[in-house]
C-alpha cells in the first residue's frame, strides 16, 4: 500500500507539501497538480480512520431529520454528505418521525458511536439529548429553525420575507381573498410564514380573517383536508397559500376534485419538479437546497477545525420565486 512518502517522492515534492495538501491548506497549484497526479497513479487512498483515531475523532458526523421520506430534508443531506465527503468525514442518518423519546433515543444512538458533531432539521425546541450533546461540547448545527434556548450555529431561509413577497405577488395579480393552510402557532415556520402571509395583507389594506386560515400537521392529507373546508365555507376565495411541500401536494388534489383550479392563484412554499408536471401555473418559494447543505457542512467543519467559539452564527440561504 503506497504512503505519503511514495506519494512525496513521484511527486518530486516534500512529504510537508503532501501532508499540507491532504489537509486542505493552500499549496502552490503546480504542486497540487503533481501531488494529485501521482496519488491517482499510485491509487493512493487516505486512511481516514488512522488520522481520526490520531487526532480523538470518529470522523463521522449524525444528522437527525424528522422522516426520512421527506424530500426536502433528504435533498439537502445529499449536498451536505457530498461536501462532507471531500472533507473526509462519513454521515449517519436518523429519523425521528416527529416523537420525541424517539428524538432523544437517536441522539444517544449516535453519542454511542461517538459522532464529532451533530445536525439537526426541523427541531425548534430543546431537548434532554440536546443538552446531553452541548455539555460534551460536540457541535450542534440546526437547520430550518433556531433551536430555542440553545446556542448553536443555524441554517435557514427567510422565511417571513419569502411569504410577504409571495402574497403580495398574489395581491398584485388581482386576489383579494386570500386563505392560507399554515401549521401550528408553536411552530418556527409556521409562525414566521403565517407572519409574512398576515403582514403582506395589513400592508395591502386587505384583512386579515381568522376563517380564512387552517392550521394542518404538514402531511398530504391535512393540506387536502385543509383546503377542502377553507373553499367550502368561504366561496369567495380567489386565492390560496400553502406553507409547506407535502400538505400543497394535498391541497392541489383537492383543487382539482372541486374543479377550481383554474379560478383559484395558488402559491407555494418549497418547489420540485412535480410541481410544474401536476399544476404548472402555480408559483413557487423555491428553497436552495444545495447551498443550505454546504453551508451547513462548512459550519461544522469551521467548528470542528477551529478552538471553542461562543460567537455562533445565524446564516440565511436566499431563496427563489418563480412565479
């Protein structure tokens, strides 16, 4: 099995210029050149786990979502393992399926496997596990929602702004009554969309009606549900907002069972291909799911590369309209 020094020496470089490329540190581009050149030659690999178990880590990384059917979620696990990878670290990926216990069970699952740092998606509150991670100072970063009273870094969207834009666009194109199929108050998300929904109304001099919002669970089914009832007992309604992928899913079936598609605007938060292929003038709050899992992964590796740091950092990802 070749080492670094044989890498070093087709190279016609020193082992500190090999060792300083491995380790990500610029390097003249020439040298980098012929160092890659002679690791592909040689079928050099990095033994990933002799540097973890030099430097006391495991170089794995747990990631706790809420399904492992979700779209969303696992869209952007998929960028953030591809950025991870090149980092040489490996993933281990947990769901909760939205229990609790079941949270706090994973965590000790990946504790036990000494994981270097942990990514959560979608938790807004804290937990025991949580806290268990904290105190063993392992690095926690939140995606899609700060995690009240703990301090991590966070990853997220503006989501306030994206939903005022998005319904003031609806008003702009001549909708006057306008429902929303939202989530629960305790909710990050659901708060800061349902925020810009009703201050992008007040705004427009329109109001805003308690009959006219339906809070769902984000399941297909509440979306459908949900705006089967919002349509049924306000007939007026020449628009609607769904706040999340799945439940739009359900709403738009309904829209087509009760044949008002074409008479209702309907605008949605998150956009994937279905949904040009089953209603394609619907418009869209498109997520960047590419750049929120890259940045979630420079995150943890800035903490995991850097000493101790208190200053964590909230960054926002811009997200896309398409109208």
């Amino acid at each position: 099995m070749p080492t670094i020094k044989d890498v070093a020496a087709k190279a016609g470089v020193s082992i500190g210029s090999v060792s300083n490329y491995l380790n990500g540190k610029v390097i003249k581009k020439k040298n980098a050149e012929l160092i890659q050149k002679a690791m592909d030659e040689l079928d050099y690999h990095r033994n990933f786990i002799a540097k973890g178990l030099k430097e006391n880590r495991s170089m794995s990384i747990g990631i706790i979502i809420n399904r492992l059917t979700d779209y969303f979620s696992m869209s952007i696990v998929s960028a953030l393992e591809n950025f991870l990878e090149k980092q040489g670290y490996s993933i281990i990926i947990c769901d909760y399926r939205g229990n609790k216990e079941r949270f706090d069970k994973k965590i000790d699952f990946l504790l036990n496997r000494s994981v270097d740092a942990v990514i959560v998606f979608h938790q807004d509150r804290s937990t025991p596990g949580l806290r268990k991670i904290k105190s063993k100072k392992i690095p926690i970063i939140a995606i899609d929602a700060p995690i009240e009273n703990l301090k991590t870094d966070v990853v997220v969207v503006d989501n306030y702004e994206a939903s005022k834009k998005g319904v003031l666009h609806l008003i702009e194109e001549g909708a006057n009554y306008i429902g929303i199929v939202s989530g629960k108050d305790a909710n990050y998300i659901s708060r800061k969309r349902q925020g810009g929904y009703e201050d992008a109304l007040i705004e427009s001099g329109l109001d805003v009606r308690k009959q006219y919002i339906w809070s769902g669970d984000y399941t297909i089914e509440s979306g459908y549900i949900g705006t089967k009832k919002l349509l049924k007992a306000n007939p007026e309604m020449d628009a609607i907002f769904v706040i999340n992928y799945y439940m739009s899913m359900g709403s738009l079936k309904a829209l087509q069972e009760m044949n008002v598609k074409d008479k209702i605007k309907v605008l949605v938060f998150d956009h994937f291909f279905v949904n040009d292929i089953f209603f394609p003038t619907i418009s869209s709050i498109e997520q960047p799911v590419y750049e929120i899992g890259k940045t979630a992964g420079k995150l943890i590796i800035e903490r995991l590369k850097g000493e101790e740091n208190t200053n964590y950092r909230t960054v926002y990802c811009k997200n896309t309209f398409i109208k």
